[in-house]
C-alpha cells in the first residue's frame, strides 16, 4: 500500500509538472488537433478539381456530351482547345488532363468501330495521375453507351460482370484513413517523448537526487512517470478523436470507443516504457531527439499504417512483430474501422501487453542502473 501510495502521489507531481510546462503543453494540444487535422484535409490522393481540356476533332452529339460529363468535384469546367494546342499546354502546366476526341467519333459508334480516345497526363501530379485515367475511361465508356451500336450484341459483353463493393469506407475518402493513421502515430511519437522528456527534465534540473534522498524505490519513480503521461495522452488522444476526427473531419467511428481505450491503455504500457528506455541511455534532450527520432520512424513506417504489413519481406515482418506498434494499428484498424469485437482483437491485445511486459523489466534495470550512477 506504501508503495502504491508512493506511486500515486509522484503521478500528480508529474502532472503538476507538465502543467507549468507551456511548450509541453503547446505539443500536446496541436499534435492531436492541427496535426491530425491538416494532413486529413490537405494530403489528397483522389481525384479532387484536376484541371482539364478537350480537343474535339468531331464536334457531334456524342463529343459533346462527353464534355458534359466532366463535372465536378472530380474535374474543373472543362476547356475547349484546338489541336495544336495540346502540347503547348502541357508544357506550360496548364492541364492536368487533355482528352482528344478524334474526328468521326460519332460516326465510328455508330458503325461499331470501336474509336480510341487520347488521354495525355501531366505524371507531375502522380496521385491525380494515376487515378484520373481510369475514372475517365468509366466516364467516357459510360456517356458513349447510347451512342454505340453493338452496345446490345451479346458478343460485345464481358463473360463475367465485376461489381465492387467498398466497405468500411465505401467512398474511398482519403482523409478517413489519414485522419485515424495521425492519430495512431501521434500517440506513438507523443508518449515516447512525454516520459523520455520527464526523465531527463529531472535529470537535468537536479530533482532526481532530492528524490533519491526519499525512501522511494526505483519501480515506483518509473511508474509514477507511466501512469500519469498515460493518462495524458489517453485524455489528448479521445479528445483528439470525438472533436477532431469525428467532428471536424467527419470520419465515421464504427467501433467501441470503450474498447480502444482499453487497447490504447495497454499499448501505452509498452511505448512509455520504451521512451522511459531511452531516456536512460541518454544524458540530454538534444540527444534523445537524435536517438528517438528514427526509432518513431521505423515503427511509423513498418508497423502497417503507412504500408500494409504483408506487403513488406518476410523477414521484417517477423521483426516488426517485436515491435507494439504493428499489433496496435492492427487493433486500431480493427477496431475503429470494421468494428470488431474484444473476441477479434485479443491476440492483438495479449501481443501488446507481453511485448509490454517486456520491455518494461528491461526498463526497470536500466532505470536502476542509471539511479545507481547517479548516486
């Protein structure tokens, strides 16, 4: 009871330090609010308002409908321009797209000639550039049905109908994902820096040796810094989610909210432990940026937010299964996008917390060597 007593009060000392700390306070708040915000809304990858152009060598009735259906929020008003217009423009950076109509399109329907239509991309632009085409050639295929005269003949149709069905995010937006992605990271980045940076805040200021003349024990300094910058990043990160993501960017949270914080409480177990870890190899904050910085970059990149897991090698995926953050995104993903159930995520959930347990015994002697150097 000492002991949890102990931990407790030293938990509120640390809150009460991070209180009078403005620049901490500062990161916290525009780490769950602009940066998850603005890379939602400003990291595109869809086709949004693409700049474009038609040359039309047939001026017919099908021509014109086929400009007609560039419409908005895919593509900007279209412009009519000339032939020898066309690479002009793209040097130029005019268009994204230009779409040329070739002459007797119309007429080549009409006797099933099946005409082809040019499609020059500007590959500067690689996400609209990749994307756009496809939605173009569904648009022109769909505009130019009525005006096709095999459109009828059975040989003309495909074998096998695919038909597509989105789930969880069935109009592929962007933002949803990128929305849930920054806020996976930023309590990643954002733990391992509040408890290396109470760490070496003590260390640097010489409170740690007032504390070493208490009769505290080493576990209970190193959980008092877990439970009360836990317990921050909790607060922040639902915050983050019900007035950010859910609010202002309007992603749809389909899972249990009950059940990522009990997962984001477990994950947390683990990845303070781990800024509490290097904190101690350390002497100074500049230092731990440089020691931190790569180590967010490597569980950012290869945990399976940013790629898929399966598509790394086989041998870093069994690397990065050591690593909390892949079974954290997995559950996050899970659990806010397909709302999956505690039956689903418990492997996820008993991952975290050995890989927990682990890393914080390992802490816990590092913790208390660097104590024993210290006195």
């Amino acid at each position: 009871m000492r002991s949890t007593w102990h931990i407790i009060h030293l938990g509120i000392k640390e809150l009460i330090s991070l209180y009078r700390d403005p620049v901490l306070l500062f990161l916290i708040a525009y780490t769950f609010t602009f940066s998850v915000y603005t890379p939602a809304k400003s990291a595109v990858m869809d086709v949004v308002n693409a700049s474009i152009a038609v040359v039309d060598e047939d001026n017919s009735d099908a021509a014109r409908a086929v400009q007609d259906s560039l419409l908005p929020p895919l593509f900007l008003k279209p412009s009519v321009i000339p032939f020898s217009e066309i690479n002009p423009a793209m040097d130029r950076g005019k268009f994204t797209f230009i779409v040329n109509i070739p002459p007797e399109f119309q007429a080549d329907l009409a006797r099933d000639r099946k005409p082809d239509v040019q499609i020059i991309t500007d590959a500067t632009a690689m996400s609209q550039a990749g994307r756009g085409p496809t939605y173009l050639q569904r648009i022109i295929n769909t505009t130019v049905n009525p005006y096709w005269r095999g459109r009828g003949d059975p040989a003309n149709q495909p074998l096998i109908g695919l038909q597509s069905r989105a789930r969880f995010n069935p109009n592929m937006q962007q933002s949803w994902f990128v929305a849930i992605n920054q806020v996976i990271n930023n309590i990643s980045v954002l733990a391992i820096f509040l408890c290396g940076a109470a760490v070496l805040r003590e260390r640097e200021h010489g409170n740690i040796e007032h504390l070493l003349v208490m009769p505290l024990r080493p576990f209970e300094l190193m959980f008092a810094k877990i439970w009360a910058n836990a317990i921050v990043v909790i607060a922040a990160s639902m915050l983050s989610i019900f007035l950010v993501v859910k609010g202002l960017i309007g992603v749809p949270i389909a899972g249990s909210i009950p059940l990522f914080a009990a997962g984001l409480t477990i994950y947390l177990f683990s990845v303070t432990a781990l800024g509490i870890m290097l904190a101690t190899i350390v002497r100074s904050m500049p230092q731990f940026g440089l020691l931190a910085f790569p180590v967010f970059i490597v569980m950012s990149l290869l945990s399976g937010g940013q790629t898929p897991l399966e598509s790394m090698p086989i041998f870093l995926q069994k690397v990065m299964q050591f690593v909390p953050s892949t079974h954290f995104v997995s559950f996050s993903q899970a659990v806010l996008f397909r709302d999956a159930t505690p039956a689903m995520v418990w492997p996820q959930m008993a991952a975290m917390f050995a890989i927990g347990s682990a890393y914080t015994l390992y802490t816990l002697v590092r913790f208390r060597k660097m104590l024993a150097a210290i006195q």
